[in-house]
C-alpha cells in the first residue's frame, strides 16, 4: 500500500483497458488492505476478491472454469464469475504489491489467446511501473520531511550554499539568528542574509571552504546580545570531485564557554587551595590515574615534577606497605568507597616517613558515576613514633600494674584475714555489751519487779490469812495495795515495749494544746515546789495523730527527767508549735520524712549533758543513774513511741546550761476527737436485756475473769478458745452484740478471724484486747469503723465502760 500522500496510478482505468484487451466483462485491480478497483461482479466480496488476487502469477494465471477447478470450487456459482486469468503485480524486491485479475460470466474452456495474454501482461507491466514510481516519489518526499524534521529539531543552525553562495536550504533557526524565515532565506545570497560588514568577515573563511577545507571558528551570536556561536563550513564535493556546494553548521555555545570559564576557575580555586595546604594534594582521573600533585608533595619527595603521574609515584612507597595499600586503592576505584591507609613514603633525603593517605571520590550530581578522586597525604611520623612509645610505656605499666596487683592482692589478704579477726572481737565486745546491758537491765527491772511482786504477794497474803482468820477488816486496803503493785507492773511493761516499738497505740485525732493543759495539776504535783512551770501554747496549733495516753506518758517521763536534772530546782518549760521539717533538715536524719509536724518542746534548766551522753541518750538500757535507781527505759520508750507515731524526737543540750527535747509528731488533717471520760464514783453500767457478747481468749484465766465480770454485769456471754472455735460461733445464726476477742490467738488470729466472720456479719462490732503490738498489725490507726482496742492488763470498770460504749455509741 502507497503513503497517503502519494500519487497513485489510474487503477480502474486500467482495469478496464484489461477487461476491453481480453474481452471479459469483468475486470479488478485487487492491493491488500486497500478498496477493490474496476468492474466488479454483482455480489464480490472482500474475501472472495482476496482468493482471487491470491491465484495469480508472474505469468497469467489461466482459470477457464471457476466452479469446476478445485482451487475456486468454493467460490458462490450463482451469478458469479465462471472465466478467471490473473497476473500479479510485484515491487522492486519482487514481494507483490497486489493483482490485475479478468473475469467473465461464462466459462471460457480456450482461456486466453497469445494476444489478450500479451496484451494482459503489458497492461500489468505498465500498472506495475507507476505504481513502483509513486512508491519511490512518496519514499523520497518522506525522507525531505524526515530530513527537515531532523533539522528542525536540532539545536543549531543548518543552511547549504550553492556555488553562487546562494542559499539552497535553510532550517527554522534562521529565524532566531538572522530574524529570517527559512522561505525567505532559500534563493538569497549570503551577503544579503548576513549583511556587509558580517560578510567581509566571513569571505576569506568561505573561500577556504570552497577551496575543499572544512573550517570551523567561533563568532559572536549574530543577536548582539553576548552569545557566542560556533560556527564549521563543510564542502560538498559532486560526482566529480569538485566542491558542489558547502553545509553550514551553527551552534550557541554560550553555555558551554560559561561552563568552561567556571571550570577554569574551579581549578584555579583549587590549585590555590591545594597549594595553601601544609599536606601534600593529589587527584587521579576516574580510573585512578594520578595527574597532579601539588607543590607539597614534589617537595617532600624530591621527586622531578610530573614524573610521578599514573603509576610513577609506586616507586617511592616502602616496599611492606604496597601490597595493601594497591589492594585497598583498587578496593576504593571498584567500589567508590573513601580509601585511607597509613603507609610510609621515602622523603627526598631517603628516609622513609609515615604519613596518612586519604581520598574521596567526587561524582557527577546527575548520574552519580564518578569523575575524580581527590587525595591528601599527611606526615603523621611523630604520632605513630609517639604511639609506639606509648604502647611500649602501656606495656610496661601494665607489668607494674600486674606486679602492684599481686602486691596489693597480698596486703588485701592480710587485711581481710584482720578484718575478720577484728570482727570476731567486735562480735565479743557487742556479745559483752549486750549482756552488760541485759545485766543492767534485768538490775533495774528486777529490783522494780521484785518491789512490785513483794507488794503483791504480800498483800495477797495478808487478804488469805484474815479471810481464813474469819476476819474482813483491812482487806479492801491489802486489795488496793495489790492493785497499786500490778498497775505499777503494767505500766514498766509498757515501758518495755514502748522502746522497742513494740507498745499497742490506740491512735486519735489529739489537740496537743487541750492535753498539755490538762496535765498541768498532774505536772505540778510531780515536779515538786522547787521546780516552776512554764506552759505555753501556740495559737492555730493543727491536730496530731498519736495515742494521746503514750503522749501524756511521754511528756511526764520527760517532766520527770528534768526535775531529776534539777535537784536544787530550776525552770521546767512545756511549748507546742507547728513545724515544717524540710529536705535539707531530713537529709541528716535517718528515718525521717519531709513535711509538717505538730512539736512539743519540753526545756529545763538543769545540769545538762555533754556530747556523749546525748549520743546515747536514746540507746535502750542507758542510764547515768546508780544501779538500782533507774532501767534507762525513760528516753528509749519516748523514742519508740515518737517512731512507731511516724514521727521524730531530738535532744540538744549543753553542761551546766540545762536540755530541750523535742517530740515531733505527724500533722493531721481532721477533727479532734472527743471521747468524754467517765466520772469517778459513777456506777458501772450494766448490760440490757438479751445483749450478748462472744468472748474469744486462748488464756483459761483471763478468758474466766472477762466472762464473769461481763455476767456480773448481767451481758449473755458466749466463751471460745481459739479463732476457729470463735469463727464457727459467729458464722452460725444467733444474737451477737460485740465480740471481745484477744489479738494473738494460736493457729487463727483474733484479727484474720473478724475479717473471716465479716462476710457473715457485716456490721459485727469488735472490741481487740491485746498487749503486743506486733499481734496486732491495726496498731496505729488502722482500726476499721466498728473496731476499738484495749491495752492488758485494763481494770475491769474501764474494761465494762468501753464495752458499753461499743454496744450503745454515746454512752459512759
């Protein structure tokens, strides 16, 4: 099939010549994929034209009956063509370009005579050469708009002068060098085009060019506007070897020029630079060829200038360290990594130094391929000669360390063998402290016991020889005289636990300044008449939490040792205040927490103590008193109660200028709490109707004695052994009022049996009886509502008030 554009031959005309020449009533010209021509049989189709363009040849192809020759019996019968002769039409190569085909109605059994034959091969011969010439006409004008697209789309000027220097061609850049358009430049003299003065610039280069050289020279831009252009004559030499015309070539090369001029200065920058530079510089083309060096490095090695380029600079690198350092410079060119190596390099005396190689590769920002390596050399022979003296100083310390190792490992042993011999008399003089202390102890608790049981037992002795005697006289005065005695005793075992932090403390909201004031007919009558009493009270003083009883104790203990202090009397000073204790003071104190605190300051005038004594002032068991006279528990228990209260006491003190002690304890957020004591002489209240109370003590005695001074006072008593006994009775239905119940049970404890018995009794009331606070692990505060606690030994009256007052709330 021809270009579009081309101009084809007269198909159907000589179709029709072929028809008349053959005497056939049909006659086709048939191309694939392009309109069948001439005159069809009604009917045709495509694909049947397609079959019968197919059986033509390069000589006629004769088909006197269509219908009845096998290769055409499939064609339609009815109404078609019977009579058949086709030749085909070839190109230049001899592929087929398509079929001249004649066709008749009627079957022609003769087929073709010579002449129609002859006649039909001179039509296809003749339809064949137009065809082959409007083929080569469109191939031709496609290569011209082939060749002007190419010009057109290059980047420079193309133009082609005849000999006359008449323009014959011209592509579209004329227009943007000489405002021209390429249709007005073709036919123009190049005089014309580019002007006199221009022209008589270029004539000597032109007859050059004419005269057979190719020239090339750079020229301002024709615009005047700064660009520079490069310009190149080329003759074109005709079939005889003369130059026919030239071709000219014209480029902007502006940019290139500037790029130039950048990288000259680039490369002036950088020589400036690498010759600036104490280290020696080299670069190396891509492949590692080593083109310059600057003047460091000729220095250095003394080396003749350029005689070290590419490999040449081999010859001054020490021979142990070429290996490695040619297999790390071709490691570094294959991969692109950063090449440094420590090596040495004969300086131009011949001695050889070590210097620190380095390079980095410089790519291309584009493509990233690499377009230079650029390298230093550094003399870095005083540090590696530094550092092999301090390796070999390393090694020398490290044989002294190893000896003063041993050394010391030797004197530690000794002292770790002394250690443990002083240890072992440490433990001696702490086992014979402790039990000097014990023996003091056990002197001073003895002597107070032995008074105590001598009061006891004596009375007692006394009650059973009248109430044998039959005589009652006396005996509520010898059961006084008991009482005194056993309360005493109780009140030394408090003591003793006191110190150890061991004490139960019923802990409340307390008013310091209320409790204070209240103590001051008991502090009088204690201290005596020689001793004056100050109390003063802060104003906004904030509530404690503590056991105000351990508080009262503690500021009596505290009465008491200061009037001691004052044999010939003095002045004894109670205060309350509130205290901030910050970090700063707490850093100093072991145990001691930051915050505000509620102080009682208890101040004497008295003989004071020196440094010593204050040290051990609240050691337990201390004491400056004769052996006998005192069981150093006074201070001790204060202490305990001050830090088992979360709180903090301190002494500051000085000879002959009297002591303070300070009680610090816990501020409380709250209301104080009010619980009115009972009068004296009032009776003891007794039990209502049907009120029931469950008595749980693993102690025979003390659970006989609770039970029947509770029926005394008419209370229903229910009595069990131990905390399982205990737990089935309050799992089990029936009236249960209060339960009294000892702390430290055997097996169940009192406390773990409540929590059991609450699921059954959430409201259960309970009343704690206990004298060892370890037992009782609610000790400070940590009573639930419904809860209270009773220190052993108690009186039996106080005993019945805070059981009536657990059973009905408000009562006393």
């Amino acid at each position: 099939m021809l270009p579009a554009d081309a101009q084809e031959p007269d198909f159907a005309a000589a179709a029709r010549l072929a028809g008349a020449i053959c005497g056939t009533a049909f006659a086709l010209v048939h191309r694939p994929g392009a309109p069948i021509l001439g005159t069809l049989p009604h009917g045709l189709s495509p694909g049947d034209a397609a079959a019968l363009g197919a059986l033509a040849g390069a000589t006629p192809v004769v088909v006197p009956d269509l219908a009845r020759d096998p290769r055409t019996a499939a064609l339609p019968a009815a109404g078609g063509p019977r009579f058949y002769a086709g030749l085909v039409l070839a190109g230049p190569d001899g592929r087929p370009l398509g079929a001249l085909c004649v066709l008749d109605p009627a079957a022609r059994p003769d087929g073709l005579s010579a002449r129609e034959a002859d006649g039909l091969a001179a039509v296809a011969a003749q339809l064949t050469r137009e065809m082959r010439l409007a083929r080569a006409l469109a191939e031709a004008r496609a290569d011209r708009d082939d060749l002007r697209s190419i010009t057109e789309a290059a980047p420079a000027l193309i133009a082609a002068l005849d000999r006359d220097e008449v323009c014959r061609f011209a592509n579209g850049n004329f227009s943007r060098w000489f405002g021209l358009d390429p249709a007005q430049a073709v036919g123009r003299p190049l005089r014309a085009i580019v002007g006199e003065a221009l022209y008589a610039v270029r004539r000597p280069l032109l007859d050059r060019a004419f005269a057979g050289e190719a020239v090339s020279f750079e020229s301002p831009h024709p615009g005047g506007d700064g660009r520079q252009a490069l310009v190149r004559y080329v003759p074109h030499r005709g079939p005889d070897g003369a130059v026919a015309d030239l071709h000219l070539l014209g480029v902007d090369i502006t940019a290139e020029k500037e790029a130039r001029a950048a990288l000259a200065d680039s490369a002036l920058k950088f020589r400036a630079i690498a010759e600036s530079m104490p280290q020696m510089v080299w670069s190396t083309l891509p492949d590692g060829y080593h083109d310059y060096y600057n003047t460091r490095w000729y220095e250095f090695t003394g080396m003749p200038e350029g005689s070290t380029d590419g490999e040449g600079w081999n010859a001054i690198f020490h021979p142990d360290e070429q290996p490695e350092a040619w297999r790390r410079w071709r490691r570094s060119l294959a991969t692109g990594e950063p090449y440094e190596i420590e090596y040495r390099l004969r300086r131009h005396d011949g001695v050889y130094r070590w210097v620190l190689g380095r390079a980095m590769p410089i790519r291309e920002p584009q493509t990233g391929a690499i377009e230079r390596w650029f390298g230093t050399c550094t003399d870095i022979d005083d540090q590696v000669r530094a550092r092999e003296t301090l390796a070999r100083s390393r090694e020398e310390l490290e044989t002294q360390v190893a000896e003063r190792t041993a050394a010391l490992a030797e004197a530690n042993a000794r002292l770790t063998a002394e250690m443990a011999e002083r240890a072992r008399i440490e433990a001696a003089l702490r086992q014979s402290q402790k039990m000097e202390a014990v023996g003091q102890l056990t002197g001073g608790i003895a002597h107070d016991f032995n008074n105590l049981l001598t009061g006891i037992v004596g009375s007692l002795d006394l009650m059973q020889t009248r109430i044998n005697e039959g005589r009652t006289q006396n005996l509520t005065r010898y059961a006084a005289l008991a009482m005194a005695s056993a309360q005493r005793a109780a009140a030394l075992t408090h003591r003793l636990l006191a110190f150890s932090r061991r004490q139960p403390l019923e802990a409340r909201a307390v008013d310091a300044n209320r409790l204070v004031s209240s103590m001051d007919e008991l502090l009088r009558r204690t201290l005596g008449e020689r001793v004056r009493l100050e109390v003063v009270v802060a104003g906004g003083l904030w509530l404690t939490l503590c056991d105000p009883n351990q508080l009262e104790n503690a500021i009596l203990n505290l009465a008491i040792n200061a009037r001691d202090a004052m044999p010939d009397g003095g002045r004894l000073t109670i205060e309350t205040a509130n205290a901030h204790l910050d970090d700063a003071y707490v850093a100093s104190e072991i145990g001691v927490r930051a915050g505000q605190y509620v102080c009682v300051c208890v101040t004497d005038t008295g003989a004071g103590m020196p440094p010593d004594v204050i040290a051990r002032a609240f050691d337990p068991f201390f004491t400056t008193k004769p052996l006998g006279q005192g069981t150093g528990l006074g201070l001790s228990m204060i202490y305990g109660f001050a830090k088992q209260s979360d709180g903090h006491v301190r002494i500051y003190s000085e000879v002959a200028e009297g002591t303070t002690v300070k009680l610090y304890l816990p501020r409380h957020i709250g209301r104080a709490a009010d619980e009115p004591a009972r009068a004296p002489g009032m009776p003891v209240p007794r039990a209502e109707h049907g009120e029931t109370v469950l008595v749980v003590e693993d102690d025979a005695t003390v659970r006989t004695l609770i039970g029947e001074a509770l029926t005394e006072l008419g209370y229903r008593v229910i009595e069990a052994p131990d905390g399982p006994a205990g737990l089935r009775i309050l799992e089990a239905p029936g009236r249960i009022d209060l339960v009294v119940t000892d702390v430290g049970l055997p097996g169940l404890n009192g406390r773990r049996m409540i929590d059991e018995a609450l699921a059954a009794r959430p409201r259960l009331r309970v009343l704690f009886i206990t004298g060892y606070a370890e037992n009782a692990a609610f000790g400070n505060g940590h009573l639930s509502p419904g809860m209270r606690m009773i220190t052993k030994p108690f009186a039996i009256d106080a005993f019945a008030v805070k059981v009536r007052s657990m059973i009905e709330p408000g009562s006393a």
